[in-house]
C-alpha cells in the first residue's frame, strides 16, 4: 500500500467585494505547512462568506490504483469569526454543500487540523467532481464591527492506495464434489470451488481432454466471472452436456487476471 496527499491549488471566494485573500500559495499545501493564507472580512455585516478551496491534483494517483481510504483535512485558525459548528468547514460541489460532511468542530483562536467528514461520498464520486470538488471554509463576522480574518495553511486529500501487482495471481482449485459425471440425473454436474491470492477482475474455467495441454485459450469455456476479491471463493459448475469431447477424463483449468492485467498461466 501507498500513501498520497492531494492538495488544491486555486481557490474563489463567494464575494470578491468582501473577501480578500493575500499569499494565496501558502494554502496550497498539506497540513503540515507552517505558513498560511489570509482571508479578510470586511464586509460590515455578520452575513455569511465563503473561501473556496479547489483544484486537487487527482491525476497524481497512480493509473489502475486501488482506493482504499481517504480522509479530508484542512489546517488553519481564525479571528473575530464565528466559530460556532453550524459554520464549520465542510465539502461542496461548485458552491453546493454536500450532505453528511460538515464537520464536528471549528477553527479556534490557535492552529488546529480539522478533519472533514466525507458522509456518503465515494471516491468516485469525488474525482467525478473533479474541479469543482471543493473545501468551503465560512469567513463570517461574528460583530458588525470588527473586521474577520481566517487564516489557511493548507489542506489535503490523503489517500492510501494500492497498486496493481505485476506478478501473476496464484489460483488455488478446491477438491470438486464429483470426479466422474454422466447424463444421469442426479450425476450430470460437478462443483468445484476456488480462491486467487489476488483480487481477480476477470477469471475463467476451461476443461481439456486428457493429452491436450491446457493454456488459456484453449477447450471449453464452462464459467467466466468478473471481480473476485482475494481470497474469496469463486463456484465452477461443470455439466455433462458442456464435455463436447466425448467420454473420457477431463483437466479443468481456472484463469484470472489481476488489475494490472497479469494472467495466470
């Protein structure tokens, strides 16, 4: 498994004539980062502002990764603002909040690392946003005359991934219930189970005849599957009327290929 940090790297603000942010690059970075952006409110009313923080580098994930997990952080602190969690930071589609992720605290008077609650948000769903996948952090007064500042030093999109591997899975056939099958009921079918070492995106069971090498390709296709985790159980079934070779002792063979696109042989 690997581990990434998505961070955004723009940002728009839900007024410009009363939101103005300076060092705008220093919240272009995780959450470790000791230098921030400042966003000032000098709007004379204690209405509700917005900063937006956008433009997260998916593309830096590797191609054919596996998600696994993510969490959502934003760094900063504030200043005359509200604090209270009805304002606190949250993710938005565009300007449309999205449901279940605000979160369970606020920023306070000294730095502090807020995590983000994704609700039912997927991954997918995320990178589908794509630019428009956004961190709104409120700027509101909380007095009519003191002017509001937030101060950002940066947010993140952790991610923890794994990469399709490059080796072959390694498929391991169980004991079938049956080693002789015929056209009598009761005797026409046999199952045979199996497990892969890898998540298989693809797999499929082939019989040969006994003296023909079995390779992929090659007999009769009997069952073909899609996404079988590892470790999980894959069902062969075997019927008399797929043998179309004729009576004699059969082979039959599993292949599946992981996400990286490696096949078994």
């Amino acid at each position: 498994m690997a581990t990434i940090r998505l961070v955004p790297s723009t940002y728009a603000v839900s007024s410009a004539s009363y939101l103005s942010v300076s060092n705008a690059q220093n919240m272009y970075a995780n959450t470790d980062s000791p230098t921030y952006a400042t966003i000032t409110n000098n709007n004379a009313s204690t209405s509700s502002r917005y900063l937006y923080l956008r433009g997260f580098n998916f593309s830096d994930i590797p191609a054919g990764a596996t998600i696994n997990s993510f969490t959502i952080k934003v760094k900063g602190y504030e200043r005359s603002l509200a604090t209270g969690t009805s304002y606190a930071p949250r993710l938005a589609n565009g300007t449309s909040a999205l449901s279940g992720t605000t979160a369970s605290e606020n920023f306070g008077t000294s730095a502090k690392t807020i995590t983000i609650p994704t609700g039912a948000l997927t991954w997918q769903q995320i990178v589908n946003y794509g630019a428009n996948f956004t961190i709104l952090i409120y700027v509101r007064r909380n007095s009519r005359n003191t002017t509001g500042y937030a101060y950002i030093y940066g947010a993140e999109i952790e991610v923890d991934y794994t990469l399709p591997s490059e080796e072959p899975p390694v498929i391991t056939i169980g004991t079938p219930d049956k080693t002789r099958i015929s056209d009598e009921s009761g005797h026409d079918e046999c199952i045979c189970t199996f497990t892969a070492d890898q998540t298989l995106v693809q797999w499929e069971a082939r019989a040969v005849k006994n003296g023909v090498m079995p390779q992929r390709g090659v007999g009769v296709l009997v069952e073909t599957g899609t996404n079988l985790a590892a470790g999980a159980q894959g069902r062969i079934s075997v019927v008399d009327e797929e043998l179309t070779s004729g009576d004699g002792v059969y082979l039959i063979a599993v292949y599946g290929r992981n996400a990286g696109g490696v096949w078994n042989e």
